[in-house]
C-alpha cells in the first residue's frame, strides 16, 4: 500500500473476523491525503492527492505454514512514488519453526 509520508494523513477502519479454527478474513478501508500543502516536491506527489484504498484478504493456519492473500485497490495516482490507480493481488506465506 501507499505510505502518506510528511504533509500527508489517512483515516484508517478495519476488521478480522475468524471464521474457523485455521481462516481468518480481514479487511479494511483507508481515507488517505498526500502532499496536504500541495507542495511541488513531495516525493510522493507534485500535487495534493486525495482517495481511497481499499483491501480484503484471508489468511489460512496450517499448523506451522501460515497462507495469506489479498486483494487491494486504491483509487488515485502518486506521479512520483510509481503508484496508479489500479487493483493488486498479493500472495505470501510463512512459516515458523
């Protein structure tokens, strides 16, 4: 996801819900402001950006492998960090000894 960085600031609500003893679905919604001041050389964005992300994942327990994916979008473009109005999918795992 998107740092905010300096003259930036988010509202940020989620949620996580266990659905059994191994699944987990977590979820959230982000408020975000870049470059606040609009500043011309914020390392993010040479203007002031406004939007939302929004992400859903699940996570399932399998003993010591954990598996996690999830599914972001984020509705506004930083012209300076690389990041676009665009929908992304991740997929990790972990495991413990």
């Amino acid at each position: 996801g998107t740092s905010i960085d300096t003259e930036s600031k988010s509202f940020n609500i989620w949620a996580s819900k266990k659905i059994s003893e191994t699944i987990t679905i977590n979820t959230s919604f982000k408020d975000i402001t870049i470059n606040d001041n609009n500043y011309l050389s914020h390392r993010l964005s040479s203007t002031k950006k406004n939007g939302l992300q929004t992400n859903v994942g699940i996570s399932i327990q399998l003993k010591s492998l954990k598996i996690r994916s999830e599914i972001f979008h984020q509705n506004f473009t930083l012209n300076k960090a690389g990041y676009k109005n665009n929908l992304n999918f991740k997929l990790s795992t972990e495991y413990i000894f």
